[in-house]
C-alpha cells in the first residue's frame, strides 16, 4: 500500500503563531506536552571518554548550565524560529545581551558608531564602558545618514542602534545602515525590543545581529529577566559562543521556561497591545494639555513613512509631551489609577515613566534635550486592559494637568 501522505513540514516552514506554540520542543522519555524544567547545572557522562568528546566537541549534548541547558536551548531554538534566524543565545538579562553583543566581536582600538537616541544603560555602554577597553565611539543623529558616513573611521567595525528608538520613538532606516555598515567591513547590531520580533525583522533588512531584553514582550507579564542575541550561525559562533561560556550571563532555565509558555501567546498580547496603543494615540492628540504624541503609524510621526515601510505595526508604546513641563508630568502620571507607575515596557499591564527622571535620568539634561527628551515627556506603554477603562483613566489625568 503506497502512503500518499505529503511531506511533512520543516518548522521554518510554518507560519509565526505555530512555531511559537511548538518550535524547538525537546521532549523526555516521558512525552511531556509543556516543555520540561532542567534545574540541574551540571550532567552525568555515560563513562570517561563521552566527558572528553563533549568537552572537545566531538560529541553533542550538554556539559553545564552555564553553557547549555536542554529547557534554555529550547527557548533559543524558538526564539530563532520566530526572528528567522540560524542561531540564538539567551541571557539572563537584557543588557547582558546588548554589552555580549558588542564586547564579543570589539578589541582595543576598534572604533563604534551609534545612534545617540539610545536607552540609558545602552548608551552607557557605548561612551562609558567601551572606551575602559580601548573601543573608542562616536555618536550620530541616526537619521541622518550622512552623519552615519562622516561618522565611519578606518578602525570603525561595529554600528549599533535602536529602532523605535527609546523613549522618542524614532525611527531609522535599518537598511540603509546596515549597507554603509556592510561598505566598510563592519557589522550592524539593531535592539529590536520595541518592534518585537512580530511587527520588525532587521536581519531581513541587513542587520547581522539582533539583541533583545526578552524582559520585555517575550515574558510580558512582569515575571522574570532575560535578554536574547541573534544571528547567522557564523556570527554567532565567532562572536557571542565562546564570549558567552567564559564570562557566564547564563539565562536560568526557570526563566527560559516562563518565556517558553509566554511566546506561545505572544502574537495575541501583542497584537491587541497594538490595538489599544492606536486608539489611545489618537485620543491623547485631542487632549489640549498634550502638546505633542509620538506614536509611528499616526501621519504626524516624522518618519511615518519609513515606520510604514519597515514594521508590520507602529508597536505598544505611545509617547506624548505635556504643556507645563515636570509639574504637568507629575500631575498627570500621579492621577492614574488603572495605568501603573514603573519603568517596564511591554507588559500586558499599561505602565508609565518620566524619562528624564528615571530611564534617562543619569544623562545630564542638555544631553537629554539634544536627545529630545523633554522635562514633559511621558512614556507610555500600552497593555492589555478593556480600552474604554485606559481611555478613561488617561481622560482624568489629563484632566488633573
């Protein structure tokens, strides 16, 4: 009897949704339907020479936590499915995956250029921590391209930038970096946090490497830490693997199981996120003690355009600007009551900061408002409560301004 059963399907080739509830799955002897829990840092060899084989490489299978562990594995797996990427790292925080990132394929007397528009901690890295090692930097308006290029020095090897940018939600055009990257023999890494791998794929566009603090969507739900980085398996081989096993960021299994069931619904919380994030966009333009809200597929955003043509959605985060400066921030972030207080992002609750007092807050303020951080700048992330109750809640603070 002939089976006339087609081929079955590689998981690369399904779509997002499905490679988030099964990509990467390893199950035990047991058939478990969720994913397993490894809490072990260490594992047992078969006898004296498998130890050796795994140690050389010879053999496959896992030495110790701190460089593989079946449950985090399977988080790395997934999280390369959906981003389409050959292969991913997990850390345990966000940052440790940006500083991985750059610290991994950097030596003294190399030379980055970033955009300025960068989160707090990013830009730490970039002007404080690297030149500790030798790595000099040179920060760039990253919309401007020309200023990419005038930037680019003979020892220039890596260019790093956020898109949208954090908290101002610019927008820059990742392919044209990544082909004046490419133009001088250097790499390209994009922090891909705010587009989430649903709505932005910056490998498609030229990127080499993409980092995320999985903090963010990928938990969703303000449970745990992580961060992940991305690429080719070359780039990741040559430059993340061996940094990775020896200075030891390590991603606890626990943390890559949580991530593991929070990616099976990630397309739905986000997806709604966005929703609601439109709609509040929209209403927070019509408030009189709004000056200004930034939010990337409303027309008014500067670089609408070029958001419409590289994500798929304009994300979860809204950011508005309030007449009255401090005071009017305060007043409106203190007479919230269903929008929380903290300084997350992507969480299925709504939540609010004041940049320029937290996030940003060590960057002296003339730095900040060169950066275009204003002292009433107001960072909203959108979450996944009933609209007409956040529309409310944000109709009151407003109010109170």
């Amino acid at each position: 009897m002939t089976d006339n059963k087609p081929p079955r399907k590689s998981m690369r080739e399904l779509r997002p949704a499905t490679r988030l509830v099964h990509g990467g799955t390893m199950r035990s002897q047991f058939g478990e339907m969720s994913e397993a829990l490894f809490l072990t840092q260490g594992f047992a060899y078969e006898s004296m020479e498998q130890a050796e084989a795994r140690f050389t490489g010879a053999s496959p299978g896992f030495q110790y936590s701190r460089f593989g562990n079946p449950t985090v594995a399977m988080f790395e797996e997934r999280m390369a499915l959906l981003e389409g990427a050959e292969a991913a790292r997990a850390t345990a925080t966000g940052m440790a995956a940006v500083t991985a990132s750059m610290l991994g394929q950097l030596r003294a007397g190399d030379h980055v250029v970033a955009a300025k528009a960068l989160f707090g901690s990013c830009r730490f890295i970039v002007e404080d921590l690297l030149p500790c090692y030798g790595i000099a930097s040179t920060l760039v308006d990253g919309s401007d391209l020309a200023q990419w290029r005038s930037a680019i020095r003979p020892n220039t090897k890596v260019f790093f930038l956020e898109s949208p940018t954090n908290p101002q939600l610019e927008i820059i055009d990742i392919q044209a970096v990544a082909e004046i990257a490419h133009s001088v023999g250097g790499t390209l890494v994009v922090d891909n946090v705010f587009a989430t791998p649903l709505l932005q794929s910056p490998l498609k566009l030229g990127a080499d490497c993409v980092v995320y603090s999985a903090t963010k969507h990928v938990d969703g739900q303000g449970r745990v830490l992580g961060g992940c980085i991305l690429g080719s398996e070359e780039f990741i081989m040559k430059n993340i693997h061996n940094f990775l096993r020896q200075t030891g960021p390590a991603m606890s299994p626990f943390n890559a199981w949580v991530m593991l069931k929070s990616l099976e619904t990630l397309p739905l919380r986000v997806m709604q996120q966005v929703r609601n994030a439109e709609r509040v966009a929209d209403f927070l333009a019509e408030q009189k003690s709004v000056e200004r809200v930034l939010y990337p597929w409303r027309k008014d955003h500067p670089q609408h355009e070029l958001a419409r043509r590289q994500m798929s959605a304009g994300g979860t985060v809204v950011v508005l600007d309030l007449v009255g400066g401090k005071e009017a921030a305060f007043r409106f972030g203190n007479a919230l009551e269903v929008v929380k207080l903290s300084n997350n992002l992507g969480d299925s609750k709504s939540i609010l900061t004041h940049p320029a007092t937290t996030t940003h807050q060590r960057i002296p303020r003339a730095t900040r408002e060169d950066m275009g951080i204003g002292e009433g700048m107001l960072r909203l992330s959108v979450g996944l409560e009933d609209i007409d109750d956040l529309l409310e809640d944000l109709k009151a603070a407003a109010d109170a301004v």
